[in-house]
C-alpha cells in the first residue's frame, strides 16, 4: 500500500512537471513570436521613413528653385534627414523621426511665403506623396504601439515575467512624442 501511494505521488510530481514544462515552452514560444512582431512593426515603419528621406532631397531641391535665400532652412531640413538616416537604434530612429518631422514643417512655412512655389506642378506631386507617406507612417505608428503594448503587457504579467526575465526580454520602446510641438499634424497642404 505504501508503495502505491509513493508510485502515485511520484506519478502526479512527474505530470505537474511536464505540464509546467509544456507551459514554459508555449510561454517561450508566445514572446518570440511578439517580439517578432514588433520588430516587424518597426521595420514597416523604417520602409516609410526611408520613402521619407528619399523624397524629401527632390523636395528641398524643389523649394531651393524658389527660395534660394531660404538655404540655411533647407540645410536644417537636410541635416535632419541625414541624422534620421543613420540612427541605429530604435530609440534613436524615433528620436530623429521627431526632429525630422519639426524640420519638415519648416518647409512648409517657407512655401507659404512662395505663392509661386505652391503652384508649381513638381513641389504638389512631392507635397502629395509627403502626406501619402506621412499617413502611412502614422498608421505604421500605430499598429507598432499595438504591438509594443501586447509584448510589455504580457513581459510584465506574472508568472509569465518569470520566463520573460529568464529570456532577458527588454521592454519595447513606444513610438512616442516629445512635444505638444511635435504633437500638431505636419501640414503639407500648399
């Protein structure tokens, strides 16, 4: 009879021990495929950004065409552009993306001064594909956070903080803004 009973403790340690076993592993298994996911997210948003940088060189040529004594604004556009450009990190590729955007809104107050500007053909079409990008950027935002607040929530939930210290998961920055500045829409109507 002891035996039995010995057998049948052993027996239940054992199935606990797998199933906490099976648990870990799908646990493990749900954070990679949500870090995953928000890596994918940003990468999304890095193809827009990069759509971003490539376009505004025509349109800071565009505006030079027009308002050559407007250069050291259109310098500040382009120097934004380029430390936008070469950000490794996340939290570097979101900082400059801030700057960028208040760069940006510069050229938008320099073609206010230039009603000529406005009606050039050229500067509409990158005027259109800049807010075409920036909406897209905005929903890729979007879905990022999304993402980033599944993944910290479920990092931060306990029993699954203890696999997601085990894994030395770090929590996944939000595609914040700085400013109430920054905050405004960028107005790229001419």
């Amino acid at each position: 009879m002891g035996l039995w009973i010995t057998l049948g403790i052993v027996g239940v340690i054992v199935l606990i021990a797998i199933i906490m076993t099976c648990w870990a592993i799908a646990v493990r298994n749900n954070f990679v495929r949500m870090r995953n996911t928000c890596e994918e997210a940003f990468a999304t948003i890095d193809v827009y950004l990069k759509k971003r940088y490539d376009l505004i060189p025509n349109l800071v040529e565009t505006v030079k065409g027009y308002a050559k004594h407007e250069s050291q604004t259109l310098e500040k556009v382009i120097q934004a552009r380029n430390n936008a450009a070469s950000a490794t990190t996340t939290a570097e590729k979101i900082e400059a993306d801030a700057n960028l955007s208040n760069a940006i809104k510069s050229i938008n107050i320099v073609a206010e001064r230039y009603p000529e500007l406005k009606a050039n053909a050229n500067f509409q079409d990158l005027s259109a594909q800049l807010q075409r990008i920036e909406t897209d950027l905005a929903s890729s935002r979007k879905y990022y956070n999304g993402t980033v607040k599944t993944f910290n929530t479920e990092k931060d939930i306990f029993p699954k903080s203890i696999i997601a210290n085990m894994m030395k998961l770090e929590k996944f920055p939000y595609f914040e803004l700085d400013s109430d500045e920054e905050r405004k829409n960028v107005k790229v109507s001419f």
